[in-house]
C-alpha cells in the first residue's frame, strides 16, 4: 500500500473520530439526563422550602401551646380566687369574673388560631409527602438516564481507542513531512486528501486541465489542487 493509499485510509478513520467525537459531545442521552437532574435540583429546591416551612410551623405551634399553657394557669389562678371565699366585696368579685370571662375568650381565639395551624401543618406534611415521593422516583429516572448516557458514551469511547489506534499503526508508513501537510489541511477542511474523477477534483469540484492530470497520473511527485490545495491521491 503507497502512501496516498495509506492518506486515503487514515482520513477516513480520521472523519469518523471527527463525527463520532462531535456525537459524544452532544448525546441525546446526556441531554435527557441534564434536564432530569435539573428537574430533581428545582423538584429538591420546592421540598426543602416547604420543609423549612414546616419547621417554622411547628415553631409557632409550640410557642402557642405555650401560651395557651400559661393561660390556662392564669384562668385556673382567677377561678381559685373568685371560688375560694378569700374576697368578698362584691365589685371586686365582678371585676375578678370579668377577668375570667376576657381570659376564656382570649383561649378561645388561641384555640382557634391552633387549630388552624396544625390543619394548616397538615397539609404542608401531606404536601412534603407528595414532593418526596416525587423526588424519589425522579432520582431514579436520573439513574437510569446516567447509567443509559454512560453506557452510550463508554461504546463510542471504545470505538475512537479502537480508530485512534488504527490511525496510529497508519501513520507509521506515511512519511512525516506528508503526514505534516495533511494534519495541517485538515485543520482547516474536513478532507485534506481527494482524488480526481473525469479531471475534476472531488473537494473543490474545479476541473483541471487533462494534460495536468496526466502528468500527475504518471508521476510519484506530490500534488496539490490549485484551487482547494487539497492533496491529490492517485
């Protein structure tokens, strides 16, 4: 095999690690992955507020029944009062059972007030339930999603090694200034070499004049397309 043969060869391995490089950036099996780990980032962002929520509930919850207790230890400390025959003057009396009947109305707001906090905690429980049974079978998705991207991405990264290699056992027959020349087209255009069909190069499409291509045709020297200045393989 000459070493145009080899040109051949090696540019073809070398547009498949191109397009197979390119799909490996941009899997569809990645994307889905991302966009469920953003999901579950904004579905875990939701839980963690409610459970803040939920802790602050709770906070209050405590501080009323903490009032609520301290009341009904002052109704209790009235009541002994107006019941245990300590006082007897009558207007006194009345204030003392006005005080008692302000301080039930008062428990009876706190109660209220209670019992609407703890429905309302009822449903920020049943809220934080439903998110986390969400949460988990989202991540489970995700697992999924990275375990079918990784195992896409491990078969492609398989295939480059295996092409890489291959490249590199070519380059061992192509000469160095040759092999510098192509890399350097290549960086430029997608195929650094072409052939010529009918005196028409197969990168630019010029026709070149069918003595010129004679010539090369008969000759080992090295050849470029005066327009494309791809090189010409034969």
């Amino acid at each position: 095999m000459n070493e145009y043969e080899l040109l051949r060869d090696l540019q073809k391995l070398d547009i498949e690690i191109d397009e197979l490089t390119h799909n490996l950036a941009n899997l569809p099996q990645q994307k889905k992955a991302e966009k469920l780990k953003n999901d579950l980032q904004s579905l875990d962002k939701l839980l963690k507020k409610e459970q803040d929520f939920l802790v602050s509930e709770q906070g209050k919850q405590k501080k009323a029944e903490g009032k609520l207790e301290l009341l009904d230890l002052k109704i209790k400390h009235e009541d002994d009062k107006l019941y245990s025959g300590t006082v007897a003057n009558p207007k006194e009396l009345k204030s003392i059972q006005q005080e008692v009947n302000l301080l039930k109305v008062q428990k009876d707001e706190m109660e209220t007030g209670l019992l609407e906090l703890l429905d309302t905690m009822d449903n920020i429980g049943s809220e934080i339930r439903m998110l986390s049974r969400k949460s988990q079978d989202l991540g489970k998705e995700v697992e999924q999603a990275e375990k079918e991207y990784k195992k896409m991405a491990d078969e492609i990264k398989k295939r480059l090694q295996d092409l890489k290699a291959a490249g590199d056992q070519l380059k061992q027959g192509i000469s160095s200034a040759m092999l510098s020349l192509y890399e350097k087209i290549r960086k430029q255009r997608k195929e650094a070499v072409v052939e010529i069909a009918e005196s028409i190069c197969q990168g630019c499409f010029m026709e070149l004049p069918a003595e010129e291509v004679d010539k090369m045709l008969q000759s080992d020297k090295l050849w470029r397309c005066p327009q494309c200045r791809r090189i010409i393989i034969r």
